[in-house]
C-alpha cells in the first residue's frame, strides 16, 4: 500500500518542483505578458484616469533581432497586424475659457478607399474641390485607402484620382464626430448617353457636360456620350453661356449602358444681376461676394452656386454676373476691416429684366500686425483669424434657419467672418475684421511659407493691433514606439494615425516608431486577424512613449511555418 501511494506522490513533487522552475524563468501564465497590463473593465475616453492605471509603459525601446538579415523585409506573414491610433484630445495650442479650444470643430471624419478595375488597390489622392474642407487633400496607401478625422462639418465635394481611372466626382455629408464612408471601384464602369436642349425644346449644341468630374461637349443636336463612368451617385452640371447652368444627381449602375433618350436635361435662358460696391473702405484687398438660393433649403438645387462663388469685387466697383438662374439668388459681400449694410440682400432675378443690387460699406473695427521671425517681416505667412466654434459662426453668418444642418443645404465653404485668411506680402502685414459680435474670443495663427514655423495667440475684445512671431513647428514632437514580441522575420503593418492610413513591411529587427504626433491623449486599438491585442486602451502622448504588443504566434510563424527560428 505504501509503495502504491509513494510513486504518484513523486510524481507530483516533480510536477510542483518543475512548475516552480517554469515560473522562475519568467513564464508566467498566458495571459499575463510582460510590458503590458490592460484593466478590465476597459475604460472609455470619458472615463480615461490616468495612463498608467490603463497601460503599463516599457522604461525604453529595445531591438530585437532575428534570424533574418538585417532590415530584410522577407516574410511568410501575409494578414497585416492592424494599429489605429486617434487623437481624443491634444494639448490645445490655444485656448481661452467658455469657448472651444483652436481646431477641436474640426471633428467630422472620412474613411474611404479606390480599387483598379482588376480588383487591386489604387494608389491617388482624394481632393475636397468645394465645401468646407476645399483645398484639403488626403493620399491614400498602397492599399488604396485614405482617411482623416479633423474635417469640417457639411456637405463636400471630393474629387477622387488614381492612374489608369477615369477618376470619380463625389457628394459626401460630414458631421461632428461621427464618420462617412467613401469607398469607389473602377472595375465595372458604364457608358452614358444623354441629350442637352434649350428652352423651345431642340437640342442645343456646344454645350459643356461635366459628369463625375469628366468633361465633353454636345454635339450639333445637342447629344452627349461618355465612354467609361464609374458607377455610383454622380454630380453632372451643365452649361453654355446665355444659359442658366444646371446641376443634377443621377445614380450609374456599373457595368450597364444608359441609352439616349433616358438622360434629358433642359437648360433655360440665363439672368443678369449687377452687383455695386460704392465705397473704397478697408484694407488694399478685394472683398468676397458670396451667392446662394434660398437659405431654408427647400428649393431643390438645381443650380451649382460653387461654381460662381465667391466672386472677387473691389470695394468702390461693379460687378455685372451672368448666366444666373431665375428665381430668389442671396448676396452677402465681405470685406475685412468693413461691414455691409444690408448684411444680406435677396433679389428675384428672372432673364427678361437685368437687376441691380448696392451694397454699401463702412469701415469697422479691425485687427491688424505683423508676422515676425527673428525680429523680421515674413513674407508669403498664412495668417489665419477664426472664431472658436467655425460652424457655428459660419450658419450665423449666413442666416439660416436650420442650425448646423444648413451647412448641409448647399456646397459653403469657409464664409467670414466665421475663417478669415490673408498671405502676408514683404511688409508681414495682415487685416482682418475683429467680428466681436460672434465671440470676444477669437483665435489668430500664422505659418511660415515653407511650415517651419509656428505662432499664435488668443484675441481678446478690444484688441487691435497684434504681431505673431514665428517661434516653433506647427507640427507634433512626441512619438510612440511599438515593440512586438520576437520575431525572426518580417510582419506587414497597416497603421492609421487619426484616420490617415499607412502601409509598410515591419522587418524583425525594428520597431514601429510613429512619430510627428501632438502631445495629448490617444486611443489605440491593435488586432491581427481580427483578434484584439490591445483595445480600447487610452494613452497620454508625451515625448517617447514605447508599447509592447504580444503577437499571436500565427503572426510569427507566418503560413507554412519552417524550423523554429527559420524563415521557410
């Protein structure tokens, strides 16, 4: 009984006295990883304490080295580790109590992608061509994807390019916070025919079609024919002068053939509308006039308002417009260093009878200076003057009654005073409207002709003249390093930094290093095959901040894994 009794005690003995060594070496079990501790519940932005109660940072980064050459990107890894990376809240580079901080209205966010017509990623560019983000332009990555989260709220318009396409013209609406989808194939394309008449119902020749951002021309009884249209919702306007141009929607369904007859259009005979400034007050530059329907939305737009506006008119001038459509058209003109009476004006145009409308000036209280840098002028600065809440000050400014989801009504960009912007000339100097009815406190920043530096302050009432100096970059000095576990081979990454998308092959040998980030308070979210390795983690950004990532070992190994060690 004894002996029976005595072999499985040995037995256990060395099973403790083994597990007692495994754990001495620093085997713990799975899912205890060295380098990391994430706190279940995970907490979300709003309940964010501080850092190291959520993630637990490494003293510094480290290099592991594997088996294969140094900087080889030779893998049999082939799904990517996926790394997002959003900015929740940075530390505000100006900021001023009861107001938003500078830039934090910028919060809509895009996410998008383009493929080739045989399937594969297209590399090209986004442009928003009008709306309140025009002039921003968004790279994709060598899968094709491009994104952003610090847009302006409203309805935009984005022109999508990649070589070997035709190219694409779309309508996206933004709003605060939340994120819209963009994602256009050119796989499967359609031709279009379509017909152009004028007002006695024949066809009218020498008309220009633009449809998805191509361009042609009527023939001599008025028929149109595009060969490759990418499918989807897509803009077409129409035009010729002596006529009101037309703008429409229409859907393409891919890879099918719109026959004529199906796409009419009909334009009619374009009205006239002098504009008067007759005063010469404010600063050497023109002022902006800006046209738009009916500020309420519910005519239908059928008209492309931001193809005419705004229109450049120096104060003490005229401007005749033509080719405007019949009906209410609203004028607002902007001047800085001056304010309109009437503010707005509404005149009902219709192409019998030429219209005139005067808009008067007079000078108003205006914030001047200079940019400096080492105690000189710089020439070529954008110089900005915004208000904290853009939007909100934007809807204002133009009178509309349904709050933010005016910005949505029609295709506005940027209207001061809500964004004033000037390029300095040799002397430095920039003037803009102090515009203290839409907030005492107001931000103003400069950037260097070629970004290298940086200067800004806040605005208080009363404030007149204001120098900037140029004293740092516009850009961020902190970075995040991630470390993974060992690896002997290469790992492909596919990483977005506050939604902006970046590829690349991460050789065994290095880390990831995100650099270029603002100081402040992130979210990360790292998966591979779906499979979270870190989420909802919240991180305080601050100078060097190293991570280390536990991979799966499918994302060592790699598909047809060969000796331990070895790359097959």
């Amino acid at each position: 009984m004894t002996q029976k009794l005595l072999l499985p005690a040995l037995l256990l003995g060395l099973l403790l006295f083994g597990g007692f060594i495994w754990k001495s070496m620093g085997q713990g079990p799975e899912n205890v990883v060295e380098g990391l501790e994430v706190n279940r519940p995970v907490l979300t932005p709003t309940e964010a304490k501080p850092v190291a109660q959520e993630i637990r940072m490494l003293p510094e980064a480290g290099v592991r080295v594997g088996t294969a050459a140094p900087g080889s990107t030779v893998t049999t890894v082939k799904l990517p580790l996926e790394i997002d990376i959003t900015l929740i809240s940075s530390k505000p580079r100006l900021s001023s109590p009861g107001v938003p901080n500078l830039d934090s209205a910028a919060s809509a966010q895009i996410r998008g992608s383009m493929h080739l017509p045989d399937g594969s990623p297209g590399r090209g560019y986004a442009e928003f061509v009008a709306g309140p983000n025009q002039g921003r332009v968004l790279e994709t990555d060598d899968q094709g994807r491009f994104g952003a989260n610090d847009l302006y709220a409203g309805l935009s318009l984005i022109a999508l390019h990649s070589s070997g396409t035709p190219g694409a013209l779309r309508e996206a609406v933004l709003r605060e916070h939340r994120e819209t989808q963009m994602n256009v194939g050119f796989g499967r394309t359609s031709t279009v025919n379509g017909l152009v008449k004028g007002p006695d119902n024949s066809g009218l020749p020498l008309a220009t079609v633009i449809m998805d951002g191509q361009k042609t021309m009527t023939d001599d009884e008025g028929r149109f024919y595009f060969g490759r249209m990418t499918s989807g919702k897509v803009p077409i306007y129409i035009s010729k002068p002596g006529y009101a141009s037309h703008r429409e929607m229409q859907y393409i369904t891919g890879g099918m053939s719109v026959p004529p007859g199906k796409l009419r259009f009909t334009l009619q005979e374009g009205c006239t509308l002098k504009v008067v400034i007759p005063e010469r007050v404010g600063g050497p530059e023109p002022g902006q006039l800006y046209l738009s329907s009916r500020l309420d939305g519910s005519a239908t737009r059928t008209y492309p308002w931001h193809l005419v506006s705004p229109i450049t008119v120096f104060a003490g001038e005229s401007k005749e417009i033509e080719d405007l459509p019949a009906g209410p058209v609203f004028l607002q003109y902007f001047k800085p260093g001056t304010i309109s009476n009437p503010n707005r004006v509404m005149m009902n145009l219709n192409s019998s009878v030429p219209k005139s409308a005067t808009i008067h000036l007079k000078a108003a209280p205006s914030i001047t200076g200079r940019v400096l840098q080492d105690g000189k002028p710089v020439e070529g600065a954008l110089v900005q003057f915004e208000m904290p809440d853009v939007s909100g000050a934007a809807v204002e400014a133009m009178g509309g009654d349904l709050g933010r989801a005016q910005l949505e009504v029609d295709l506005y960009s940027q209207m001061p005073p809500a964004k004033q912007k000037v390029v300095t000339k040799a002397d430095g100097r920039f003037m803009f409207s102090a515009a203290e009815e839409y907030s005492k406190s107001r931000y103003l920043t400069a950037k260097g002709p070629d970004g290298s530096g940086w200067g800004g302050r806040v605005v208080k009432a009363g404030d007149h003249e204001v120098d900037l100096v140029l004293n740092s970059s516009a850009g961020g000095d902190s970075r995040i390093v991630f470390e993974t576990s060992e690896r002997f081979q290469a790992i492909p990454v596919h990483y977005s930094v506050n939604g902006k998308p970046h590829t690349k092959v991460l050789p065994a040998n290095e880390d990831l290093t995100i650099d270029d980030l603002p100081e402040g308070r992130y979210e990360v979210e790292v998966r591979w095959r779906n499979d979270h390795i870190l989420r909802d983690v919240i991180l305080d950004v601050a100078g060097t901040n190293n991570v280390f990532l536990p991979l799966p070992q499918g994302a060592v190994d790699g598909e047809n894994p060969g000796p331990k060690g070895q790359i097959p």
